[in-house]
C-alpha cells in the first residue's frame, strides 16, 4: 500500500475498476476528536475484505483493481457522507476533501486509459438476516416502482444498449449472477425479493456522487457479518464474488475490461 497521507492508503490496479473501503478503518488519533452525530458504528473487517478481494483478483481476473482504503476510524470521520455530516473539525474537513480529489484523480486516469470504469464501494452491515444488499442509489419506491433512470451504472447499461431492469435487478443483474453462484437467495435486490420486508439498499455518498449522474458506473456492496468475520468463509465468498464481477461485466459490457486487445 502507499501511504497517500497519514490516513488514507491506495494501491495501483491494471483494471479499470476501483475497489473502496471507506468504513473499516481502525485508527483512533488522539488529535482528532471523536464525531459527536450520525453512524459511528464500523463496517468491521471490509479493509481485511478489501484486501483479501485485491489479493485473489489477479488468478479470476487476470489484473487487480484499483484500491482506496481510509485507516482512521468512522468514530472520526465517514468518508461516505456529505462534509457536513462526515466530519466535524478543520482536519476531518481537509481528509474529507483529499479523499474526494484522490477518487476523482483516480477515475479520471481510468476514464482516459480504458473509456469504461466501474466502482465497488465495500461496506459491511450487522443485519442478522445475512444478505448482501447491492446499492444503485434508488430506493424502496423507485425499486418496486421500476423508476431506474437515476441508478449509478447508467454508462454500463447505456453502452450495452440493455434494459435497466434486467441489468439491476434481473437475470443481467449482479445479484442474480451472486446468487446463481454462490447461494440462491442471498443477493438483494434481486427478482426474486421485491417483496414483504426484504430490506432494500439505496446506497451512500460516493456512489451517488459519481455514479447517478454518469459520470463514472458505481456499485455499493454490504457485505453480511458471516462473509467478513471469518476469513475462510471471507476467501470462499471473494473467489465466487470475483468471478461474479467477472461475468457481470463481461457479459453486459460489450467491450472486455479484463483482456483489452
Ligand atoms: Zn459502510
């Protein structure tokens, strides 16, 4: 990993997909108080998650992802929200900023090297339930009520000249592709659970910000605590989730990412 500052790490990918972890982090500085509002709680084990994902990528995809990890602690700073909710002193603020210009340096040299890039926002959640939530950034109504317009892998379904619906949530969808793979009903959303009190994920900041309006494709990942927690079910999942993105994107994109001639 290379430092960038004292608390956030990256690593260089040959793909053109940028893996994020902004919630594991661990660091706890005495010179930075502690936030007093919104979610404190960690995603626990998503930077573990993160790196075992960059680590095994290279045998199922042939190249390794970008990777963007922040080692100081949600008790800090959340680097999946607005300024104003994220952070609540000078220094957050400017961590807060580097990490926005550092994703949009990023994809930016993705944009001009490969044409298509895509984002995996790996986060992690406690739902006894034991899914895994995929966010497009639409929510509960715009689900159920198939208003897709505003997802955040329009570039994805627009190159490919795909119906949205199949792409987000049907038989083209990255949870069918999961669930298909590695467990039947393990993938929200997904066709099969529109319905009752399934919880649905809408997503946070960073995949809002760069993925519903076009600029770049984004996709939130909530991992479930079994998947993170126990790192022989960790690797198991991972090698199945890489060959799931595998498909996904190779099977909607019409270009190959993964072996550009
Ligand atoms: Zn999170």
């Amino acid at each position: 990993m290379i430092p960038l500052t004292k608390y956030i790490e990256y690593k260089k990918g040959t793909l053109p997909i940028l893996l994020i972890s902004a919630h594991g982090g661990y660091m706890i500085p005495d010179e930075i108080p502690d936030r007093k509002n919104g979610n404190l709680c960690p995603d626990l084990k998503t930077i573990e998650f993160s790196l075992d994902l960059y680590n095994q990528a290279n045998e199922i995809w042939g190249g390794v992802p970008h990777l963007l990890i922040c080692n100081l602690s949600r008790s800090k700073i959340d680097l999946n929200r607005s300024k104003y909710i994220g952070t609540e002193c000078k220094e957050t603020q400017e961590i807060w900023d580097k990490w926005f210009n550092y994703i949009e340096e990023i994809i930016g040299n993705i944009k001009r090297d490969y044409g298509y890039g895509i984002i995996f926002d790996i986060h992690g959640h406690g739902d006894l339930a034991n899914k895994i939530w995929l966010g497009y950034g639409l929510n509960k109504i715009k689900l159920d009520t198939n208003q897709f317009n505003e997802n955040s892998i329009q570039n994805l379904i627009k190159l490919g000249n795909h119906n949205s619906k199949d792409i987000l949530i049907e038989k083209r969808s990255l949870g069918y592709i999961i669930n298909k793979l590695y467990n039947k009903d393990m993938c929200l959303p997904n066709f099969e659970n529109k319905i009752g009190s399934q919880r649905y994920l809408s997503g946070g900041l960073i995949i809002k910000k760069y993925g519903c309006n076009g600029l770049f494709d984004a996709i939130q990942i909530e991992i479930p605590n079994s998947l993170r927690t126990d790192p022989k079910k960790r690797i198991e999942f991972i090698k199945i989730f890489l060959e799931s993105i595998l498909l996904f994107l190779s099977q909607n994109l019409h270009i190959n990412i993964f072996h550009p001639t």
